[in-house]
C-alpha cells in the first residue's frame, strides 16, 4: 500500500506536462477498498454494469462521436492519457453525469468510470480494468491491469 501511494504521489510531477497518466498496476499489490474484491467495485454491481443506462455505450454521451468525446476535439487537447515514456494512448472525456470516459486516440471507448460510487475502471465488456483516482491539481492518475492497458496500444 505503501509504495502504491508513494508511486502514485511521484506521479503528481509529470501531470502538469499532461493530465493522466497510465500505469499498469498488479493487481495483487492493490489494497482492498481499491481492488474489485471490494463489493462497491466489483463488476456485478449493476450501477457498474456496461449495460446500466449511463454506463452504456448505447447512451448517445458515451459515443465518440458526441460534442467533447471526438479524437478531434480541442478541449480533448487537454485531457491526454499518456505512458511513463511520454506515449499519448488516448484521452478521457466525462459526460453531464459524471461517467467517466476513456477513449484510445483513434475514439475508441475503451473504459469507463461508473459516475456514483467506485473510482474503479471497467472495461465496455463489462470487466474490471483499474482504478482512477483524482490529485490535488485537478489532473488524473490511471492505474490498469496489463490486459487494460494493451487495448490502448491496439
């Protein structure tokens, strides 16, 4: 727990330069409030579930190609998903209710954060993919699992 915080706290310095970066995480070394054994991020709960209203990809602000969700769109520029090599993989969108949104830098959804409740990652199939959670800055850090974060590098 100790050195998740301390990596994570290491990681605030390069966040100004871009808003969140990826780490990939082991999900063994997660403490329990943050791993999907906990039940508030457990993947069958179904305010986490794709298929929940504002989860879903069929929710018109959860498409790529809403205002704010396009590869294309300036405010985008902004909120850049990048690796420990500096690598741009994406960018993160939220909608009006506050589900957040992760998007390859072709505008796949990859990911989402459910808008109440957990600050877990699910995939769009519906698995668990990380966690996210807020600096002081106003910017993000995004701890995925390797399988997660390969469907970025796709």
């Amino acid at each position: 727990m100790m050195r998740l915080a301390l990596f994570l706290t290491m990681l605030a310095a390069p966040a100004a330069l871009a808003d969140a970066p990826l780490m990939v995480l082991d999900r063994t070394q997660l403490p329990f409030d943050l791993g999907p054994g906990n039940p508030v991020n457990s993947p069958a709960r179904p305010g986490n579930a794709p298929h929940a209203a504002w989860n879903s990809a069929g929710n018109t602000a959860n498409a790529p190609t809403a205002p704010g969700n396009r590869p294309t769109d300036r405010v985008n520029e902004g909120r850049v998903i990048f690796t420990s090599d500096g690598s741009v993989v994406g960018y993160y969108a939220p909608n009006a209710v506050g589900v957040l949104n992760l998007f390859d830098t072709q505008g796949r959804r990859i990911a989402y954060r459910p808008a109440r409740g957990t600050k877990s990652l699910f995939t769009v199939q519906g698995a668990w993919c990380g966690t996210v959670d807020g600096l002081r800055d106003g910017s993000l850090v995004l701890a995925v699992t390797p399988d997660c974060a390969r469907q970025f590098m796709r």
